[in-house]
C-alpha cells in the first residue's frame, strides 16, 4: 500500500495508520513533491505529481499497489486511477474527497502562512500566535505549523514550498481529469463531520467508481484518520484483506 497524504501534510502524520496496517501488507508512506523532504517543483500540477508518484514507484521496482489518499492525496489517487489504472489494480482508498471540483477552502489558509513574519519569531509558541488571527482552530494551526523547521542558524523556516503550493492550488480546488470509469476495487471513506459529505454524492462516485463502498466515521471531521485512527485503520484493513 502506498499512502499519500494531503495538503500541508507529509508521510510522517501517516506513521500511526501505517504501523497498524503493517501487519496486512506491505505499507509506503511518501511525500509528495513540495511537501515534506521531497524536492522543491516548479509547476507541480495534479499531472506532473502523478507522473512523480509513478517514477517513484518504478525506481523502486513496484508495479502496482493499494493506493490510499486523503484529501488531496485522493484527488491524486483519484487521478492515477484513471492515467495509470494498471497500477492501482490492487485498490483504491479515497479518504475524505470527492471527484469534483471543490471550493478554494483553504487558500486563505496558504495566504496567512505566507504572511508570517518567520524571520522575527525566537518562539514556536510566537508562530502560533501570529497564524491565531487568521486561523483560530488550535488543531489546524499545530497541524500547519509542523512543516515550520529551523535551519542550522536556528531561524525558523518553510519545509514546504508554500509559493509552489499556492500557484497550483488548483490541484486541489479542480476535479481530477478522469477520462474512463475505474473499475477497479474502491473504497471512499468519508468523516461525518467533515464538510465534503462524501455519502451525499453516491451517485457522482459510482458513476466514476462503479464498484466503490462507501463509508462514513462517526465524530471525524476531515482529518478522519486523526479523529478516529482506529475506525480508520479498521475500514482499511478490512478493504485490504478481503481484497
């Protein structure tokens, strides 16, 4: 299984949901270009991610695999699916997005950050004060601010490359270009708290996934894997094994 995570996010918050998988299958967990430790690309479009996500794949003699994405990682999912069903022949987990195109939610969100004063703050505690007039859910921000390093002077800095993020943000807020139906074993899981209601639109999902489950985690909101780990890491292992 490969996980891919969403925006802002990195491998290392999927690290819970893969030790309790591990046991089923095999689990890779990646940064996607921009985020994380992968490299700083230019125009790193929905196509040009996938294009990355096969490359990485093929370098490291994996053929095909479960592929598993959350939110941005499932438009990506989403869109592999479609150019390169060959390789996600094992299944398809979307967890918490939809094939359509949706709101530009948190591009204010991409904004503030851009707007912090990195270079004056001593304190993490100082960051989060700052980001507080713009995003005052605690969560949100200590989410946002783990991809805030210091450097080896000590001066806080971006791991992710927000300009690059910010100029395809379209990647997140268009559908995925989909050209044929997936016909493969699919799996959408959505969180009951979370605004996309990923159960509302059955109809727009099997017309793209004939074939897909659809499941819904009570008290979770988007970041559903964070909310309910366990439930979440149950819906999947079950998807896995009776695959």
């Amino acid at each position: 299984m490969i996980i891919l995570h969403g925006l802002l996010g990195s491998s290392s918050n999927w690290r819970r949901i893969a030790r309790e998988l591990a046991d089923n299958c095999r689990v890779i967990t990646i940064d996607l270009p921009n985020h994380g430790l992968s490299p700083h690309i230019p125009d790193a479009d929905l196509q040009l991610t996938c294009d990355c996500i096969v490359d990485t794949m093929r370098s490291t003699g994996l053929e095909h695999a479960v592929i598993l994405g959350h939110s941005m990682g499932g438009k990506i999912a989403m869109q592999l699916s479609s150019n390169n069903p060959e390789i996600v022949q094992d299944g398809l987990i979307v967890a918490d997005m939809l094939p359509k195109a949706v709101p530009p939610a948190h591009l204010f969100i991409l904004r503030a950050c851009e707007q912090l004063n990195l270079t004056s703050a001593t304190h993490r505690k100082e960051l989060d004060q700052m980001l507080a007039r713009a995003v005052p859910q605690f969560e949100t921000r200590a989410f946002i601010l783990k991809n805030v390093k210091r450097d080896q002077n000590n001066r806080f800095y971006w791991q992710v490359n927000l300009a690059n993020i910010i100029a395809n943000y379209r990647m997140v807020s268009d559908a995925p270009n989909l050209h044929l139906p997936y016909n493969g074993k699919t799996l959408f899981i959505g969180g009951a708290l979370s605004p996309y209601k990923i159960a509302s639109e059955e109809t727009l999902i099997h017309t793209w996934f004939p074939h897909a489950e659809i499941k819904t985690i009570a008290n979770a909101g988007h970041l559903l894997h964070a909310d309910q780990p366990r439930e979440f890491s149950t819906l999947v292992r079950n998807f896995v094994t009776y695959k």
